[in-house]
C-alpha cells in the first residue's frame, strides 16, 4: 500500500460505491474478478469515486483532444479545397475575386501567428500530456496504478450472473 493512500476513508460505510441503479446492486457479491481492476486493500468508497471522476474527466479531455484534431483536418482540407474553388473562378472569368481568395484566405492563420497544428501541440504540450501523468501519478499513488477500478466494480454490481452476455471478464 501507498504511504500516501490513507488506510481507509473516513466517510465509508459500504464495501463498494453506489452506482446510479442501485437496485440492480446485489450485496455481498465480491469485487471485480480481474486483479488488474479489484481496488487495493484499504482504499476507500470515496477514494475510488473520486478516481472515477478523475477518470471521467481525462475522458472528456480525451473527447476534446478528439475534436481539436477534428477541427485541424478539417480546417486544412478546406484551406486545400481553396484550391479548386480558385482553379474554377479563374476558369469563369473571375480572376479579381480568385486573386483575393488566394491573397487573403489561402494558408492564412486560423489565429493570430498559428497554423491549426501549432494549436494541437500547443494543447498536447501545455495541457494533455501534464493532465495523463498527474492522472496517473495519482492513480500510482492512490490505486496502486490500476486503471478503471470505479467502472469494474459499477460492472460487477450491475451485471446479472449466468446470464449470456453478462461475463465477468474478458
């Protein structure tokens, strides 16, 4: 165990953490069956909720990171798609109009000094990377380093045991 962890929290009662459905819980079933995802010994309802949250949240980071790279492609394929656009203004006669969308738009900053992919690796650089190794400094510190121990045991208390498709594990 942690020298850091405290040998329980003070505000647990129950072996494992509510979970929304409550009434799907079963009491006294045991923990997860996969050691990767059984809480340590002495850790705490709170202490596994609050890592549920900090999980959930590097998730969402997670999803965002995913819409920053969204918003790059995509940005960039219409600035490549400028391209076309120029190539027909300038086929119909429009050279002025072509002239200024290749002078003002084309390869222009999406803010001031940066590419969309100096926004992705300023975001990596300055709040993604910092954010996965405090979470898992904490998860070390605290879980002993094992990922989803508040998703195993939601899993263990809401399947239904003997049924198809309601699997312990892998």
């Amino acid at each position: 165990m942690s020298e850091n962890r405290p040998a329980a929290d003070a505000a647990d009662e129950h072996p494992r953490p509510e979970f929304e459905r409550r009434d799907r819980a079963r009491p006294g079933r045991a923990g997860p069956t996969d050691p990767s995802h059984r809480r340590p010994e002495g850790v705490g309802d709170a202490t596994v909720r609050a890592l549920g949250s900090l999980s959930e949240a590097l998730e969402t980071a997670e999803r965002a990171r995913g819409s920053l790279y969204a918003f790059h492609q995509l940005t960039g394929g219409a600035d490549l798609k400028l391209d076309e656009a120029l190539e027909q203004l300038r086929a119909a006669g429009h050279d002025a109009q072509a002239d200024l969308l290749e002078r003002e738009i084309v390869g222009r900053d999406v803010i001031p000094g940066h590419w969309t992919f100096q926004i992705v690796e300023a975001y990596n650089a300055h709040y993604y990377r910092p954010f996965t190794e405090v979470e898992a400094r904490v998860r070390r510190e605290l879980l002993e380093g094992r990922e989803h121990v508040y998703e195993a045991e939601m899993k263990e208390a809401r399947r239904t045991p003997g049924r198809p498709g309601h699997t312990p594990g892998p």
